[in-house]
C-alpha cells in the first residue's frame, strides 16, 4: 500500500513540475515576441534592417549618433534619409 501511494505522488509531483515548466516556455515566448524598439517605428525597416543597423551599431543610442554617410552603408538613401530624419528630428 505504500509503495502505491508513494507512486501516485510522485507522479503528482511530476505531473506539477512538467505544468510548470509549460506554462515558463510559454510566457517566455510571450515576453519574447514582444520585444520592440525605437526602429520599428521608423518607415522602411522591417526585422532583417533592425538586425543588421544593430549589428553594426551595436544599439540604439550609437545608431542616433549616426551620420547620414555612415547610415548609406547598411542602408539604400531612402532608407538611411529616414532613418536619420527620424532621430534628427528627436533631438
């Protein structure tokens, strides 16, 4: 008899710990998805713009110091004019 019931516990246990575990992943993917910055705002720059100004700017503040030459490397004209438009006018 207490063999079983010890089971039944552990199981319950278990059972707890994988609910929890669950509902961690899918509130960290919630949080995740969430994640915005200043630069979606912007016209024209969509994930893959965001990833490549903050890979080479390494974040926001350095990407506002920019000058419009330095913007035209990763960036079309159009895009780097709105981009440093945007943060001009900030400022």
């Amino acid at each position: 008899m207490e063999i079983i019931s010890k089971s039944y516990l552990l199981l319950l246990i278990y059972s707890i710990q994988e609910e929890v575990h669950r509902f961690a992943i899918e509130y960290h993917k919630l949080l995740r998805g969430k994640i915005s910055t200043i630069l979606d705002d912007i016209n024209g720059i969509g994930p893959a713009r965001k990833k490549i100004l903050l890979l080479n700017f390494k974040n926001v503040y350095n990407l506002k110091e920019a000058s419009l030459e330095e913007l035209e490397k990763y960036l079309s004209k159009r895009v780097a004019k709105n981009v440093y438009d945007y943060f001009k006018d900030m400022k």
